[in-house]
C-alpha cells in the first residue's frame, strides 16, 4: 500500500468571483497528497520547493502523514508560483503570472525508503521529469498513475507520448482528450489514447462528472450538483489523490474497485472546490467523507 | 394511464456531417409520440399538419398506437418545415429554414374520447397553445409534463411564465435553466425555477446526462458514451417521451419512479441519435430497450 507522489509543490495567488487569495500553497503534488493522505499513510512526496517556502507548511504536509524526504529545499531560490483568474463560470480561467523557479531544472531524487513502492502517482510535470521517476525505480510498481495537460501537448507531444507508454492509468479532461486524439467522441478518443499504452484511462469532465474507460468497460462518475464552485483550483488533482489512495489502501486495481476509487476521488474534490486552495482538505474528517460518498451513491441510485 | 400528447408534427431537412435528408417527418410531438409507445397506448396526438402531410405517415404513428384523432389534417395548407445544419461537434446547429405554415395559428382541439387523460405532454410550442391545452381539458391531469425552448424566453416571456405556473415537471437544458433563471450553478437555477410552479425540474444536458431535481431531492442519469452521435435531431423530445410514457404506464409519480422514468427517457434518446430523424424509434423491440436501460445501470454501479 506504499505510495510516491510527484509533482509541483508551489505557491499560488487565485482570483475568483468570490474573493482573491496572496500566495497560499499550491501546486498538483499539494492537492494529491493530502487528498490521498485520507486513505494511507505515509504519502511518499517527491517534489522541490525554494528557500521561501514555510517550514509551518511542510510540517503541516507532515501532520497528514506526507513523508517529505524526497522534497527537495532550495534555500538560495525561490518556489514555483502560478497566479490565476477565474472567470465567472469556473470554467475557464486566465494565467495572471507563472515563474517556474526551482521546478525549472527539477532533477527528482527517490529517497531509498521510497523504494518498492506499490503505487505511483505522477501529478501534472514536464513529462520527462514525470518519466525520470519510473526510472529511477529499481522495481516498476504495482500501478502508475498519471496526469498531464494540454500545455505539455502543446509544446512536448513526443515526451508526452514516451511517458504515456508507461503508465497504467492516464488522468485528463474532456478537451484534452480530444486534442491528444484528434477525436471529437470520447469513446472514439479513448480507444486512440489506450492504444497508446495506458490500460485505463480517466476523462474528467468537471461538473459533468468522470468517465473511467477499461479495455471493454465504461464507467460514468457523476459530479455533486453544487450550489457554488468557491474555487476550482487543485480539483483534478484532488479527484488523482483520492482515487489512487483508494486504490492503495484497497490493494486492489481491478476495473470494479476502480469504479469505487473514481467516486472517492470525485468525493475529494467536491470538498475541495468548497474553499480557497488546500484549505478545505486539511480539515477533512473520516464521516464527513464517508457522507459525501454515500451522497454520491444516492444520486445515481434508481 | 391516458396520455395526450401536443406539440409540432412537421417536415424536416437535416444536415449532419454524416449526410442530409430531405423532407422526413419530424416535429416534437412526432418524436414524443413515437417514444412514448413503447411503454403506452393509445397515445393521444393533439397537433397539425397540412394536405402535403403523406397518408401512410400518419398511418405509420397508428401503426405504433398513436391515436390520430386529434391529428387536424389542412388540406389547402402545407406542414410547418424546419431544415437545419449541425456543426461536426454536433452539440451546436443552425437554422436554415424555418416556415411556419399551420403552426402560426394552431387552435388545438381536444377530442372528447381525449378527456379525461391522466398524463399530458405539453411538446414545444409557443406557451400560449400549450396553456390552451390545459384551458380545454375538463379535468387537471394528474401529471403535466413542459418541454420548451430559449426561443419562448427570448419573445414570449410573460406567456411562457405563465404556463410554466400551471405544470408539474418543466424539461429544458442546461442553458435554457441558466436563461430562465439568470443563475449559472444549475441547484440555484432548479430552486428560482421551481419557485415559478413545477414540483420537479429535469435539465437535459446531452452528452452529459440530465438532473432530476425534485423539493428536496436530486438525481443524476449519465448520458450513454456514443461512438457517433449520427442525427442529434429529436432527442430532447424522444426523452420526453419515453419519460412521461414510462409514468403512465407505471401509474405511480413519486420521485423514485421519475428517476427510472429519466433513464428510460434517456435510453430512447440514446437510440433516437443513432440514425436520421425518427428511423430507429419507428423499429426498436422491447428488448432492445430492456437491454439499453441495463446498459445505463451498469454504466452508474460501483
């Protein structure tokens, strides 16, 4: 049940209809590991983050459970920093700011405790980096996972496609994968996509839920009808945590409990769009996620 | 378990970008009164049509149990026309033709072997022939059933409030809801909707799925993943169809069973966009649809 996560672990600065934050912590590998932290324990964190970053947040990643030898510290530069604005339908958004800093050159290193780990999450990266990682393995695990985005279609498709080959399950939205296939039907663009390697492959559709595709299966997730998005922030990468910590703690990557694992993701991050960055996921409780599993049951059930 | 069905019994001319019709039948009670015979009869059809509106058209709707008596027939006029042209992501069109003919001054008359219909299903139309409908019927039915369309809010508002006042489910989609209401998350549109008259709201979101949302109740039926969406014409009224004929036929409008009447509803859609207009709903078998609905269960177990 042994987990590593990558990804960026940042600062954010976020403007939404409802208010706008200064820089609060941020970035795919900081919504991955708490969310999956609900499910097992120790979250193996592979990241980097500058001089500039608060040792009252790494401890916090910490009191979740998040085991943070493989983050890197940087004390002469500074974190990555993304700033955003939400338009007023959620939906869409406009990059205000994005200094790559220290993720600029990240080099991963896998602390040798992390070794044999079962379960790997690749959160959003360059794709090379993203492959370093299965590399620097010395045993491929159990199940890898990845997520990407339309940005590294754009300006890295050959690396992309290299790191896709790998990896068990491929986590992406609705629009990126019609641009990574070229197909306007989804069920068309995910037989293109799983030829490309992944076994499974998830299409996040945002407040029209999540479909987990398999070899011969489809499975539709639906999304909480929510009287408002706060912020929309770190809500996919909520959804990865909480799946593939599911999948963890379960021991058990079959299409059906995967099918379970999509809705406690979709749980997750129905919690998280609730408030401003992580704020909501670090003050989760055990019954507070049971209920919102239970809600999601109840919606579908006829 | 009597139902009525109203609305446009009409010509259209389709263009997708898997090829063109000319002149099929279509119309939203056509559609209605198609789907909803496969689960009661007779359907009773209230509706117009003009002197170029073939014989053996109006016997192929007897042939499916659709009572035509209600069927005015103008012989010295011609059948309102519509020809359209969808664009290849299929979820936007445009109008290319649109004639009235003898729907610009429909007077619906009700057949007396009509009254005292238990279900009545109010097709797209302009607001104040559907609320004459009402006006005409000696007794309230036990359930009326709205489908309408952003056309009515954009020239007839006042009217159409009006009717909505006296209905007990309203069917629209996703952006009608945001127009009706002004409201973008769609539980905030469902109650300022509700609070106009309906006890139940269905917003059909295509590809997506639809919501039932009752006082204080939600349900979420998925959207089957299609390959090829081949003629989205019609569905919206084929899910209506089968929605209200499934209530009929089961005689018994609680909640619960309009969550299996939204399924049913959304399975004849889902072969509804299989060919051109009605060519799949006039063929299908009982186990085609039992298989169908099973398919959509299957789609939403974990």
């Amino acid at each position: 049940m042994s987990l590593i996560v990558i990804g960026s672990v940042a600062f954010d600065a976020l403007e939404t209809p409802f208010g706008k934050t200064d820089k609060i912590v941020g970035g795919a590998a900081s919504y991955i590991s708490l969310s999956s932290s609900y499910f097992v324990k120790p979250v193996n964190l592979v990241a980097v983050v500058g001089g500039d970053f608060l040792k009252s947040d790494i401890e916090l990643f910490q009191e979740h459970g998040v085991d943070t030898a493989g983050l890197q510290i940087k004390e002469n530069e500074k974190s990555f920093f993304w700033s955003g604005r939400y338009f007023n339908d959620m939906n869409s958004r406009e990059t205000l700011v994005t200094e790559l800093n220290v993720l600029g050159d990240f080099d991963p290193i896998i602390p040798e405790a992390y070794q044999n780990c079962e379960y790997l999450m690749l959160g959003n990266l360059a794709p090379q980096v993203q492959r370093t990682v299965i590399e620097r393995l010395q045993n491929r695990p159990k199940l890898i996972v990845m997520d990407t985005m339309n940005f590294w279609m754009d300006i890295a498709y050959d690396e992309l496609v290299k790191t896709i080959a790998l990896v068990d399950v491929l986590s992406i939205n609705d629009e990126e994968a019609r641009q990574l296939s070229g197909e306007y039907s989804l069920v068309k663009a995910a037989r293109k996509i799983m030829a490309m390697g992944p076994k499974y492959l998830i299409i996040k559709k945002g407040e029209h839920g999540a479909l987990l595709f398999g070899q011969n299966e489809i499975f539709y997730a639906p999304a909480l009808p929510l009287e408002d998005v706060f912020d929309p922030t770190g809500a996919g990468d909520t959804f990865a945590g909480g799946f593939i910590g599911y999948l963890a703690k379960a021991g058990d990557v079959s299409f059906n409990n995967m099918k379970s694992a999509v809705i406690h993701g979709s749980a997750m991050a129905s919690f998280c769009v609730e408030k401003f960055g992580t704020e909501r996921l670090v003050n989760l409780s055990q019954e507070e996620i049971d209920a919102r599993v239970q809600m999601f049951a109840d919606l579908v059930r006829f």
